[in-house]
C-alpha cells in the first residue's frame, strides 16, 4: 500500500486557469484597469488561499511520509531538505520571473510569487520521489516472479511426467506348443499360453485385472497381475490340460480380456493342425530277442540266466489298451499267461520273461521261447532261442 495519492487532474486544470488569471491581472494594460485597482483583487487572493494552503499542505505531509520511509530503507543517500524549503532539491527546474507592474504592491507581489514556488516545487520534487519508489518496487516485484516461475519449473516439470496415466496399450498372446498336427485324437496334451500387458513409460504403476478364456468366451477364469512404477511391460502365464477329441474341439480359442485400468483385448490364438483320427486298437506284429544269443563254449553243467523279450507292435493313432498273450520258453510246452498296458496312441510296447537253469548234457535247454497275442487280436512272435551247445 502506498500513501501518496493519485494526480487529480481536474485541480490540476483548475490551477492553470488560476494561473492564467494571474498573468492577466499581472500584465494587463494599466490603462484598461479602474483607477481603485491599484492592486490584487481580494476575492482573488482568497480563493489563491483556499486552492493552494490545503494543497499545499497535503503535498507537504506525502513528501514527509516518503522521504520518511526512504531514509528507513537506506534508499536515502542524504539527509531530506529542511521543510519549507521547496528549491532545496537539486534539478528542480526554476520558477519563471516575470517583472512586475508598478501599481503592484511589493509586498503581495512577493508573497504571490513565493507560494507559486513552493507549490509548484512540491509537486515536481513529490512527482520524482514517487517515481523513484514506483520504480524500486517494479524491480522488487519483477525479481520475485522471475524467482517463483524460475523455482516451480521443476515442479511443473513433474507433476507432468507423474500425470501420464496408468493404461494398458495392448496385450500380445502365446501358445506352445504351437502345433497338434500328426497327434492322434483321443490322446492327452497340455498347452501353455503367455500374456504379455504392454504399459505407456513413465506411470506411477498398478494392479491390471483381466479375464483369460480357453473355449472363445464360453467361459472364463478372472486374474490381475501388479506392474511397477515406470514398468512398460509385465507377462502372466497360464496353462491348460486335456485330451484331443476326434472333433477338434480342444484346444480351444483362448483370449485375455483386461477390464481395469481400461478395456482392450488380445488376439485370439489356438494351435494350429488337428489330432488324426484314432485307429483301431490292434497289434500288428510281435519281434523276439533273446540274450546271451550263444551258449557255445559254455561247460554243460554251467549255471546260466537266459532273458526272452517280447516287442509288441501296436497300429498307429490307436486308443491304446491292454494287450492279453502266454509266453513259452519250452517250445510251446508250457504256456503261462501274461498281459501288458499300452496307452493311446502308444505304438509299441516291450515285456521280458527269463529262463534260469543248468546247461544239461543232453543240450534239451534252454529251448526256443516266444509269445501268442489273444487280445485285441489274434498274433504270435517268432521263436527264438540262444544258439550253440554246451559242450
């Protein structure tokens, strides 16, 4: 706040016209006056009185009050001019002269000139006081604004990196393995997929809730996932487990549906090929081994192990099942049965049985073995037996 009060530019006009009422008084053709007019018109002087003693005053009290603060802030270089002393002030220009008249007393001549002076020197002394404060506190204001806009820069830099809004741009989808082409329907497999959530840079981070579906949306199974501040991208795995029916029905179209912070989906993948269809379960052939291959050499007599194995061969694509046979190691003498496990699509299957005993003198062991398929269908293997003899 400031005490100095606003030019009134309507006094001022009002002092141009009174002065302008002087000059003519002043310098008016002593002839054209009345005789009695020998000097200044009263009613004159006093509305001089009244226009310029309270200006005047007022003028005096602001010069007071701002050379008052300016010596208070150090703004002052010199002690203020003594009061009532209006040409004390270096540069203020000087009052004009004008000789006067005459008829004019000295004594009011004088007085008139003076009071002029010292108004007209208040307010050019006042006018440069204020302007030099006006000036000051423009710098002052000025620096300051420069200091907040040069301090909130930072800030303003950010609240705008932290303004970028936690979203999911899109969501990529993978499966492996990637193919059931050649596996045969009716077999078991197990699928892996893998969401990839990609994140805008520079988030403060949250919780993505989504839903992932395995048959094209019939059904759905919600999750979330959280992502760090300043992550762009966060994965979340899923798997899923069955058997390929003959009518291609799984795997599947499997999607991811993000529903939080926003809504957008991922393409929809499956893999590629079909499961073939199932053949018949069958065994198409049986193949023998038998080990040691040779006994020659060997003393009659001499303790020996001897292992038969049977290897099944079961028709491709097949639903797998349980093969049902009798094995001999006696050339068919003796014949106990036996069975054997196999699962879908299982193409071939191993069983072993042995022969354990002395090599006899005779050399009627060991003798040939083998195995006879009754289920699922009828086959026998080769027989087979070590070659040589014991001697």
């Amino acid at each position: 706040m400031r005490d100095e009060e606003p030019v009134n530019f309507e006094e001022v006009a009002r002092l141009q016209n009174l002065d302008e009422q002087i000059d003519q008084r002043l310098y008016a053709n002593p002839q054209a006056r009345p005789a009695n007019q020998d000097a200044l018109d009263p009613q004159l002087l006093n509305d001089l009185r009244d226009f310029y003693q309270p200006h005047g005053q007022a003028f005096q009290q602001g010069l007071d009050r701002v050379w008052g603060r300016l010596e208070q802030s150090g703004a002052a270089q010199r002690q203020r001019p003594p009061r009532g002393d209006p040409t004390a002030e270096p540069g203020a220009p000087q009052e004009r002269i004008h000789p006067m008249p005459e008829n004019i007393r000295p004594g009011w001549g004088a007085r008139l000139a003076a009071l002029i002076a010292a108004v007209v020197a208040v307010v050019l002394v006042a006018g440069l006081v204020l302007g030099l404060v006006l000036v000051r506190a423009n710098g002052t204001n000025t620096t300051g604004n420069n200091q907040t806009q040069t301090g909130s820069s930072p800030q303003a830099t950010q609240t705008t990196s932290a303004q970028t809004p936690f979203s999911v741009t899109s969501v990529d989808l993978a499966v492996s393995p990637t193919s059931i082409a050649g596996k045969a329907c009716g077999t078991s497999a197990s699928f892996t997929y893998t969401a990839t959530f990609h994140i805008p840079a520079g988030t403060a981070g949250g919780t993505i809730h989504f839903q992932y579906t395995l048959n094209n949306g019939m059904s759905s199974t919600s999750a979330s996932v959280a992502v760090g501040a300043g992550q762009t991208s966060k994965t979340y795995t899923f798997t899923s487990s069955g058997t390929l029916p003959p009518d291609h029905t799984y795997p599947g179209i499997a999607e991811v549906l993000v529903t939080a912070p926003n809504s957008v989906h991922s393409p929809q993948v499956k893999p590629s090929g079909l499961c073939v269809a199932q053949a018949a379960f069958q065994v198409t052939s049986v193949n023998m081994a038998v080990s040691p291959t040779s006994i020659a050499g060997l003393a009659c007599g001499t303790q020996v192990t001897v292992t038969y194995t049977a290897t099944f061969h079961i028709l491709a694509n097949g639903p797998g099942g349980t093969i049902h046979f009798s094995y001999t190691v006696d050339n068919g003498r003796g014949s106990p049965p036996a069975s054997i496990t196999v699962a879908a699509g299982q193409t071939t299957a191993t069983y072993s049985f042995t022969w354990s005993g002395a090599l006899p003198p005779d050399h009627t062991m060991p003798e040939n073995g083998g195995v006879f398929v009754n289920s699922p269908n009828q086959v026998n293997s080769p027989l087979v037996a070590p070659a040589g003899r014991c001697s």
